[in-house]
C-alpha cells in the first residue's frame, strides 16, 4: 500500500523537523526518518520510498548550492582545528611539509566523506525553514 504524503503530514510529530537532522545524519528521510536518503554514496534517491517525500524539493538548479557551502564549511573548519592542534602541539617548530601534506589530503578526502551528509543535511534544514507542502510528495 502506498503511503499518502498529506495524511503522513498530519500525523507528524511536533519537534519532528529538529528531530530530522538526527536522520540526516543516519542518511534517513529527514521527514519520516524511515527511507534511504541515497541509492549510493554520490546519488539522491528521487524520493523517500517510505512516505513519498520528494527530495529534490527546488525547481531551480541551484536547490543544493547550500549543500556544497556546508560542505565546504565542514571541510574548512576540520582543517582549521587539525591545524590548530597540531601548532599547538608542536610550537615552536610546526612540521610545516607535513602540515600542508596532510591539509592537501584532508581538503580532498573531507567533502567526498561528508558529501552524502551535506545533502542530508541540506534537506533537513530546509525542511525547517520550508514546510512540506502537498506538492512535495510524489
Ligand atoms: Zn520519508
């Protein structure tokens, strides 16, 4: 049986759009917490195979532009505390080869790890600031 996203929305929990950041985080529907966020590592499912949330919720092209900047934050902000350990650590002589090394790797490896996450995320919020509409169901 197919599940009714406007009947879905009416029995949603108060608190549940805070609640959806926690299932961003386990890759879940920020919505019902139920459904797979992603078919693999790089791709979006079209939408929640529980509660028929559509994720792609933007018309425009630039919908996961906040995606790619909390991505970019997260990514910057690792570096800046490894980087502030790791001068902290050994002042007054940074192993400064090593430094730029392990930064060049992180700012690599970081966004392709938290790349699911960003979008996770990015829906999650949006969810807060933007209502489910009846439109948002598939
Ligand atoms: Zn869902």
């Amino acid at each position: 049986m197919r599940t009714d996203g406007a009947s879905t929305a009416k029995g949603r929990r108060a608190g549940g759009a805070w609640r959806g950041l926690l299932y961003a985080l386990r890759l879940r529907c920020p919505y019902c917490g139920r459904g797979r966020l992603t078919r693999s590592w790089f791709v979006l499912r079209e939408a929640c195979e529980v509660c028929r949330l559509r994720f792609e919720r933007g018309e425009q092209d630039d919908y996961w532009l906040g995606a790619y900047t909390l991505n970019f934050i997260v990514t910057e902000v690792f570096f800046a505390l490894i980087l502030t350990a790791v001068l902290v650590a050994t002042w007054p002589n940074p192993p400064w080869t090593a430094i730029i090394v392990v930064g060049v790797v992180q700012m690599c490896v970081t966004p392709i790890l938290f790349y699911p996450y960003a979008k996770a995320l990015w829906l999650a919020i949006d969810l807060i600031f933007r209502r489910v509409q009846p439109d948002d169901f598939r």
